[in-house]
C-alpha cells in the first residue's frame, strides 16, 4: 500500500510541475517548444479545447461586448483581451504533440481542467499498480477508484453552498449525496473564492458573455467517469445558462450534473437521482 501511495504523490508532482508554469502559457513559442517535453501539455489543453467548444455559446461576440450595463472600471481592457478569446486558434497537432497559438496575443490558462485532469492522471497511475478501492479527494474534485474495501459504493457530498464553510467535514452541510464507483465529482461555485464590493459578489467564474463573473448559479456539480471531463464541465456549465446546459449533459454519455441557483432551488439531470444515496 505505501507503494502504491508513493506512486500517487510522485505522478501528482510531475503533472503538477508540467502544468503550473504560468510562463509557458503566456508566450506561444514556449509553450509550442514545451509541448514537445512535456507530454502532459498537449492531453490537457485537449481535453480543454474539445470542451470549451461544446460549452461555447452561439451569440455574436461583438453584440456581447455593447452591452451598456456593463460596469467594470478596466472595461476596456476586458473588451481588448475578449477580443483574443478564440477556441479556433488553439492549434494541436497530435501526430507531433504539440500546442500552438495562432493568435500572438493570446496566452492560455489551463486551471479549468488542470487539477481535474492530474486527479485522473493519479488515479490512472494507481490503478496501473494495482490500487482497487480508494476516494481521492483534491480541493473540490472527488474521484473513486472501485468500491470500498466490503464492496459497497464510496459516497460523495455535494456542499450547501448557501451554507459552505472555509473547511470541508462531516459536519458541513450538504444538498446532495451520491454513490461512486469509478466516478468523479467535481464542484465549481461562487461561494469560496470571491470578494464583495458594494453588496455585489465577484467570483472567478467569468462569464465569456459579460465578461463578468457569471450570475446564473451558485454552484454546479458534475458526476463523469474522468475527472478532467467533470472538471472542464462544471466551469462551462457554471457560465451557461440552465436550458443550453441541460441540453449539453444530456448529448454526453455517462454524465450527471446538480445545479445550485441563486433562488435556492436544486436542479438536476435526468440521470442524476440514480446516483444518489437514498
């Protein structure tokens, strides 16, 4: 067992290594070079690319950015920057491994998906080695390998997050409970990371429509079999509104999500209630 715990840590540190430059993402022809070392970038902004297309929505950008109740102080440069938002130009190729920007002042940030995706990474390495029964659990991001030790299902919470707390026990309280075997789930909310200015909340979360923290949930949770699936999907999900998000869950196989309103109410997937504890 320690073996197969030190196998964890040690696949943990090199994805992390590889992915938490900030460098590399802000200058092209690095990233580019990298791409080609460090076999970990091109699988990760993959699995970002295929999902921000699939969470993209259909409006025009430039009918997005008129909007005249927008208030942001550094407007005009949230405008500037929108405009080297583009999913076309990430460029991957895949016979050579590499990531390229075509757009020269774009630069990429993975935190949609990294630490989703080094989850799956860990636990693919331990199951390699032959770990049958564990929950990992990352900052938000849950993943089950197998069942537990007598064969029943491993149990994820959903956190309140209109009752969340700084440090997650078993004592926190929670909107949902859910079985797992060989599921991840993972949770992206409003209610952790943010700062209040003027009664109004801001987030991390950014809607590509307002370019403000988007306002439609107070937190989305996704149950999938890959952790960095679950991870890219609860971000896009948080930024889309609820009828273009249930549509989207529902075209995917295998793939549940519970979502958190501001109004209080909890919605969730048609699939959703077959996974959860009774």
């Amino acid at each position: 067992m320690l073996e197969k715990l030190k196998a964890i840590e040690e696949r943990l540190t090199e994805v992390e290594r590889q992915l938490s430059d900030p460098a590399v993402y802000a200058d092209r022809e690095r990233l580019t070079a990298l791409s080609r070392e460090q076999k970990e970038l091109t699988p990760v902004v993959s699995c970002y690319r295929a999902y921000a297309q699939a969470v993209q929505t259909a409006e025009d950008a430039a009918a997005m950015l008129s909007d005249p109740e927008l208030r942001e102080l550094a407007q005009e440069e949230l405008t500037s920057a929108a405009q080297h938002c583009g999913i076309g130009n990430l460029v991957i190729d895949d016979d050579a491994k590499t990531v390229y920007l075509a757009d020269p002042e774009m630069s990429l940030d993975v935190g949609s998906v990294g630490k989703g995706y080094a989850v799956e990474m860990v636990c693919q390495a331990a199951e390699a080695r032959g770990l049958t029964s564990a929950l990992i659990s990352v900052g938000g991001n849950l993943r089950a390998i197998g069942t537990k030790p007598d064969g029943s299902a491993w149990v994820g919470g959903v956190e309140n997050p209109w009752d969340s707390s700084e440090v997650y026990t078993t004592a926190s309280s929670t909107v949902a409970a859910v079985k797992m075997s060989d599921l991840s789930l993972v949770t992206s909310g409003d209610y952790q990371r943010y700062y209040v200015v003027d009664g109004v909340r801001y987030h991390h979360l950014i809607d590509p429509a307002t370019l403000q923290p988007a306002a439609y949930f107070d937190s989305v949770s996704v149950l999938a079999p890959d952790s960095g699936v679950a991870d890219c999907l609860t971000t896009g999900l948080f930024c889309m509104p609820l009828e273009e998000g249930q549509a989207l869950v529902e075209s995917l196989d295998g793939v549940e999500a519970l979502w958190c309103t501001p109004d209080g109410d909890i919605i969730s997937s048609s699939g959703w209630s077959d996974h959860e504890k009774k």
